[in-house]
C-alpha cells in the first residue's frame, strides 16, 4: 500500500513511517524542508497551495492526514490557513487522485470542554475521590462536538469535511481523536496526561489498524489503556481490532 504522510517530519510522522516502513510504501509532504527528515520520498509544498500541494497525492492508496498547527493556542489566521484550508485541499487531492482511505489526525480538543464537567473536570487534575476506574460514563464517538479551542474547532471542520467526502464520493475515512503524544513517549510531567496518555507503539497499532481494516466513515480516541482514561476505546476495539497495551499508571 502506497501511503503518503502529510506533515510527514514531525514527531507523529516520523514516528509512523520509522516503525512502519516495512509494511507500506511512504511519501511524504511537509510545508519547508526541517532539519531531520525521514528516508523517504517528499514533496515540500504549502498545503494550503493546492497546486502545488496535490501533485504529492498521485497514485496513493492512501493518506495519513497530520499536517497542521498543533498549539492549541494557535492564533485564527495559523488555524483558518494551515489546518483548515490544509485539511481541505487534502480531501479534495485526495477525492481528484482517486485515494482510497484517509487517516485524519483530529484531536482531543474537538471534545475538549466535556472536560470542564464532572468526573473529567476532577480527573484531569488527579482528584480521584470517590471515583472508581471503568464506572464512570466515558466520552465516546457520539457525543456532540465541544472544541475547546480555535485549533478544536479546526479539528471538527475535519472531522465534519471527511464525512461529507466519505458520504459523497465513498472516501474511507478514520478520524483520530487523538490524546497527548510527546516525544519522551510518557505521560510524567502531567497529571492530566495520566488520563490521556497515548504511547508511541499503540500509537502505531491504532494507525496501522485504520490503514489495513474494512471502514467507512469513523471517530476513534487516540488513548493508550489508561486506568484513568476518560475517553472509550471500545468503539475502535470492536471496529478495527485497535489493542492498546500501554497504561500510564505504570509512571505514577
């Protein structure tokens, strides 16, 4: 399978095409040419330039979305150019070259102000009192849409532009809600990040499963097995055989 990597030097990236290179075929698109660069063919091309950007798309089977501003305080002018308009010159490449699949890197914060309500609002900060890990009610892929954020926002114009190319012209898509990934590849340093830690290999096994499984459309959470994890992963088990093995507990 030809896959190409948009955003395809950054930790995320770079992380996916490190460990996965023998199972597909990468390419990869970034906005400048970085300092480090995985060993793989790269178109470098604003994507917000859709001439210039779509030529990277030709003949893939499919695309693994990541490029965009990632703070989530990311000023409106960084979030309308480079993950809006981004994200939809990538479905519409995508819906011109005849890719098959996308695997689009959403985000947390398209939910993110379910955590200002309780039990979240306490789990996030470590109050555990009271509480008992699997018997509180989980935030799962129907809950309405909460962005806590302009860059939340952006990851439900995403989530909403690949429905509409899934329901339209047949794109397969997964949407990846996807919690706190760093580069020391653990959650220490944060009391939230206990709850919302996602390793770097179930990382792997989540993108690898939307790359190789039957899917449609769909919304699964990027969470590693945390005992205090507040987002279900259940959706992504029973679909397409998502199994995490990592559990930030294992740092506290």
């Amino acid at each position: 399978m030809k896959v190409l990597v948009t955003g395809s030097s950054g930790l995320i990236g770079s992380t996916l095409i490190n460990a996965l290179s023998d199972q597909f075929d990468f390419s990869g698109l970034d906005a400048r040419k970085p300092e480090r660069i995985p060993d793989v063919p790269t178109i470098i091309a604003d994507g917000a330039d859709y001439k210039s950007m779509s030529k990277a798309f030709a003949e893939v089977d499919a695309v693994v979305h990541l490029a965009a501003n990632a703070p989530v305080e990311t000023p409106w002018h960084d979030v309308l150019k480079n993950n809006i308009s981004t994200t939809h010159n990538v479905f519409e490449a995508c819906r011109t070259n005849s890719v098959k699949r996308v695997i689009f890197a959403s985000s947390n914060h398209a939910v993110g102000n379910f955590e200002m309500d309780e039990p979240y609002s306490r789990i996030r900060v470590g109050d555990y009192k009271g509480l008992v890990p699997g018997k509180f009610k989980q935030i799962d892929h129907r809950v309405p849409v909460r962005p806590d954020s302009d860059y939340g926002v952006s990851k439900v114009f995403g989530e909403a532009t690949g429905r509409y190319y899934s329901e339209h012209f047949g794109l397969e898509v997964a949407c990846l809600r996807i919690g706190s990934v760093n580069r020391q590849n653990s959650p220490e340093g944060s009391i939230r990040s206990m709850a919302t830690w996602l390793s770097h290999r179930d990382l792997i096994n989540l993108v690898s499963q939307c790359l190789t499984q039957p899917l449609k459309y769909e919304i699964f959470y990027g969470v590693s097995d945390n005992t205090w994890r507040f987002w279900d992963t259940d959706h992504a088990k029973k679909t397409i055989g998502y199994a995490p093995i990592d559990n930030a507990e294992d740092y506290r």
